[in-house]
C-alpha cells in the first residue's frame, strides 16, 4: 500500500520532483562522536563510525532489540557545540519504498529537524536558560532540549502521553541538567491540548507556524525545517 500511495504521488509531483522524507516516531540515541570513532574503520563502517557500538548502545538505551523490518542511520548532528552522533532506528520497508519510487529522495531525521528550529531560535533571540524544541500529538511526543548551542536532552513519549506526561518530562529534563524552569522556553507543534497548562510552570511556550486558530497543530513548519535540513 506504501509503495502505491507513493507511486500516486509521483503521479502528481513529477519522478524529478525535489524529495525529502523522515520517519516521524523514530527512536534515537545521541552520543559522542569520539565515543564511536573507528580508530581503524572496518569494512563497512558508515564514515568511520563503529557501527556495531552505535548499535548495541542504541539498544541499551531503549531497552529493546532490533526490530526485523529495522534499520539503522548514524548521522554526525553539525552545528553544535559539541561533536555529537546520533543513531536513528528506522523502518526498512519505507525506506525501501521511498528509494524505489523517489531514488533522489534525501533522508533528514526527526531529531535533526528539531534541532534545527532550536538553534535557529537560539541565534536569532539568544536565551541564557533551557530551549526545548516539542512536538506533541496523540500519537507520541518528541523532544530535544538545549542550554545555548550545546544539545542537553534527546527524549520520546510513546502514543497515549498526557500533558502531565509531557510537562513532568521536561520539567524533570531541565532540572537533571542543573537548569531554572523558570529560566526555560519551549518552542512547540502538535496539539494544544497537551500543552495546556504548562504556562504555569514554563514561562514562554510559543507555537511554531499556528493554525489559524491559533493551535500548533499545524505540519507546516514541521515540513519546511524539513526542507531547510535537506
């Protein structure tokens, strides 16, 4: 059914259209890049990277095996402070989907779109205290929080979180990290209802691309960070 859904796309766009794509629930683990520094690569190896390690802590920081239909991508986060990885888990099917319809189509995982709208907030309204970059929906939640240009916290809410779910995580996020909630901003898409409330706790909670009703329940932002990252 991807793979129609896919090819009637093309239909419509044109087979040389320009392409991005990313898997919106994937699972991710961020960690030093001089931690998975191959210093002799093997064959195989993805830019020098250890991809077995990546792996293995990928799967201790989860809790849970590979999945058959899973794949995994280790993508060097630039911009940062800090030199940082981060392994994406993925699903094989829709990847092979999207490479057999679109062959030019460019990968940007979910976290490195967060990023970005962190640190571009960041360099266009410097903030002293926490930026956390959220996207909230029924169907899970997405985080990263960062204190200037240095990446603090990458963290998912699996489907079913609650507002509380949502705000307990930040909040608990912030104060790990030896931050102020009260020093904090969150910069948010999704749904609005699992945000309400937070303004006790959290000074600045402002919407990326509102709807018109003033929701942050709109794709929009979320698809052109997507196409600034490719």
């Amino acid at each position: 059914m991807v793979v129609e859904v896919l090819r009637a796309l093309r239909h419509q766009v044109g087979a040389g259209a320009h392409v991005v794509h990313c898997e919106w629930n994937s699972p991710t683990t961020v960690m030093p890049t001089a931690l998975v520094a191959e210093s002799s690569p093997s064959v195989g190896a993805a830019d020098g990277m250890d991809v077995s390690l990546m792996e293995r802590l990928h799967a201790l920081h989860h809790g849970v095996p590979s999945s058959e239909d899973g794949v995994h991508h280790a993508v060097v986060l630039d911009g940062l402070v800090d030199a940082l990885t981060a392994m994406v888990a993925g699903s094989r099917a829709w990847q092979t989907a999207v490479e057999e319809v679109f062959p030019q189509a460019r990968r940007v995982p979910w976290v490195q779109a967060l990023l970005h709208d962190a640190l571009m907030a960041q360099r266009t309204s410097s903030h002293d205290g926490w930026t956390v970059r959220a996207d909230i929906r029924s169907e899970g939640a997405r985080f990263v929080g960062m204190l200037g240009e240095s990446l603090q916290w990458v963290h998912h809410l699996e489907p079913g979180c609650t507002s509380e779910d949502g705000l307990y995580a930040v909040v608990n996020a912030i104060h790990r990290g030896d931050g102020k909630v009260e020093a904090s901003r969150v910069l948010l898409t999704g749904d609005a209802v699992l945000v309400k409330g937070w303004e006790r706790f959290v000074p600045e909670v402002r919407a990326l691309g509102a709807a018109v009703d003033g929701s942050p329940a709109s794709w929009e932002h979320v698809l052109t960070t997507l196409l600034a990252c490719a």
